[in-house]
C-alpha cells in the first residue's frame, strides 16, 4: 500500500550526522566569530566530556534508533583535547547511539598545537579525518592573521596529517591581509604538492563582533579578491580537485560526507556549548541551539539547571524550509536532484517555484532532467541567488 503523503510531511528522516563542539582555543583570531573561548585556567576536560554524554543521554530519545552515518568534532581547537578525551567522547556516542561502522569521523586540528605522537593515538581513539586549519604557508601572512602557528609549524603538521590519516582535509583562507595573487598562488602550490585528498579554500571575510570588523585590516580590493577565486580555482581544476561545493575541492571524489549532508539538507544532532541541531520527524522540521558559554552548557547539562541543554527551539515553517534547502544544496555545484527537494522539505517543488523562475530569469540558475543547479554566474554571486528564495510564499 503506497502511504498516502500530508502535505509538509515527511516520509522519512534525512540521513543523521552528529556536531560536537569543542569551544577552546589557545588563542581567539581576530577573524573569527565562532563560539570559541581562548585557555587561561586550563581546560575542564574531563567536566565537559560528562556534559556532552550527558546532554546525549537526554537527546537519545529525539533520534532514537536512527544510524549515524559521521561524526565531527569541531571548535575552537579540538586537537587541545587529550587523545583520551576523545576516546571517552566516542566510546559515548558508540554507546548510546547506533553509529554506523563505515561512520566518517573527523576531527578539526591546528598546527599550532601539533605533536605527531598526538595525531598518531587520534587515530587509534577512532578519528578518521583529519581536518587541518593550515590557513596559509607563509609567515606573514599567519601573523596578519594573528594565527599562532607559522609556516613550518603549517608544512609539518600536514606532512604528519597525511601519513597517518587516509582522510585529510587541508584548510586554506585566500584574500588575506596584505596578499598579493602570486602568494595566494604559492601558499596553493604547497598545498598541491603535499597532495591532500581535499582542499577548503575560503575568502577572507570580515565578521561582525569581531576585531578585524571593527579595526579592518588592509585587505585585496574586490577585483584582486576575484582573480584570487578564479586563480584558486583554476590552479586546482589543473591539478585534478573536482570543485564540488563553494569553498570545497576533493580528488578521486574523496568529498567530506558530513559537509555533503549539510548541503543536502539532512540532520544533524549537535552537542555542547553553543551547537546546533537540525531533527526531523514526520510532523515537523526543528532547530535547536545548546547555550552558548561552556560553564553556563555546563551546569546547565550537570546541575539541570534552567531546563537543560537546549537553549532554543524553532519549527521550521514553509517559508523556513523553502530557503534554508536552497541556502545549502545550491552551494552545491552539481545543485540537486529536484526530488530531494521533497524528500527533505514534505514540500512540493511548486513552493519554490517563484524564485527558481526568477533565478532562472537572471541567467543565475539552470534545470535539467535530473539536477537543478547554479550557474557559474550564480556560483559567483551565491548570496544573490539565494536573496531570490527569501520571498517564497
């Protein structure tokens, strides 16, 4: 019997991925709007790691018997984390949750706090991925940065990355301080030769509430900074890396399978201070955000104090789900199926149509058979495109 389909409904969860939040740094960059706290006591370790239990013990029920298909454990520094840390971390999660053997699991790491015998029982604890914030290879360019590792420190973290991870995902940040096209050139040659099997490479910006925000620093103008995305793109298309989402490239289709499922709009659970989750269920789409401040997560988590974890819950409506589908599958450059449109949304395409028409229009969209994707001009001006899907009705 085929079910029969309540408009805004889904007929079955999204593939599920779980976010851990590991908010400490050594030290805050001034470019970043994350919710990360620089180390000045010592980092309550052990505390934090019975809070995100803790906290999953209580959400348990909200993914109850689903399969987990990655894990990622971002921050802040997560490689500040003691290797047994980690392994006390997973073990949880493998315990209380049904995580697939074949699971994705990736761990964010900075040069600046690299020891090779540190990334080596990473990988015993079970990580599989090692995601690392090289930013760049040049001296200058980090210090403009206000990154606390150098260029060597750079060179030899992603060395040790690779021989000891098949998986490895090298950061790199272009539009830089200072930055002329040649250094944004050379900082991807390195990275080429120490061949990755994926590339992030992601225009400065400058956040709000942030120092470089409220003391910019002398960046490339507009017209280097686009020659700057088409060189990164460019050199990287020549050297084999498939340009698979905005600021992402992979060789031999090794893609980030928790990133894809962002971008495919799926699930996810996520876990300490200041994470966000996207569950859903047959009835409703629901965001949540954990409180923000590790010692309010906390207590809040270990005293059961104000209500627990889940600082703040928001049901997706129509308009909601119409954009926020959009926001992040056409980041996507191959776009998406237009079924997975429903499947994830309970909406038919007809809720955005308006905008794809006018997207359309534009010259910032195509559809074909079996994938409705941007264009290059709308790769370009994404935020454009995306503008056009705020005004679905």
């Amino acid at each position: 019997m085929v079910p029969v389909r309540m408009p805004g409904r889904l007929i079955a969860p999204p593939p599920l991925g779980v976010y851990v939040h590991l908010p400490w740094c050594v030290r805050k960059c001034p470019y970043c709007d994350f919710n990360s706290h620089a180390v000045r006591d010592g980092i309550p370790e052990a505390r934090y790691v019975q809070a995100l239990l803790r906290d999953l013990e209580t959400a348990v029920p909200q993914v109850w018997g689903r399969e987990v298909s990655s894990i990622f454990i971002g921050g802040g520094t997560p490689s500040l984390f003691s290797a047994e840390a980690i392994d006390r971390l997973l073990a949880g999660l493998r315990a209380l949750l049904r995580v697939s053997p074949l699971a994705e699991i990736t761990l964010e790491a900075n040069p600046g706090t690299f020891e090779r015998a540190r990334f080596r029982d990473f990988r015993q604890a079970g990580v599989t991925r090692l995601s690392l914030g090289v930013q760049s290879f040049d001296d200058d360019r980090l210090a403009a940065l206000g990154r606390i590792h150098g260029g060597g420190e750079a060179l030899a973290a992603a060395e040790a990355a690779l021989a000891l991870f098949d998986e490895v995902n090298l950061d790199l940040m272009y539009a830089l301080p200072g930055q002329s096209l040649e250094q944004a050139r050379r900082d991807l040659e390195t990275a080429i030769q120490l061949a990755p099997p994926h590339l992030s490479a992601y225009h400065l910006t400058l956040e709000p509430n942030t120092p470089f925000a409220a003391m910019p620093p002398a960046l490339p103008d507009d017209d280097l900074a686009a020659d700057m995305q088409e060189m990164v793109e460019e050199v990287l298309g020549a050297a084999g890396y498939a340009h698979y989402e905005t600021s992402a490239f992979a060789r031999d289709d090794r893609r980030c399978r928790h990133n894809l499922n962002y971008w495919n709009f799926g699930d996810y659970l996520g876990l300490g201070a200041g994470a966000h989750s996207k569950l859903s269920s047959a009835e409703q789409i629901e965001r949540q955000a954990r409180k923000k401040h590790p010692l309010s997560y906390m207590d809040a988590v270990l005293r059961e104090q104000d209500g627990g974890a889940v600082a703040e819950r928001r049901e997706l409506t129509r308009q909601d789900r119409v954009f926020e589908f959009m926001m992040n599958a056409l980041r996507l450059t191959e776009g998406f199926d237009p079924r997975l449109f429903e499947a994830r949304t309970g909406l038919p395409l007809a809720a955005a149509e308006t905008g794809l028409r006018r997207a359309e229009a534009l010259g910032l969209l195509r559809r074909e058979p079996r994938s409705i994707l941007p264009s290059p001009r709308g790769r370009r001006f994404l935020n454009e495109l995306l503008q056009l899907f705020l005004d679905e009705t």
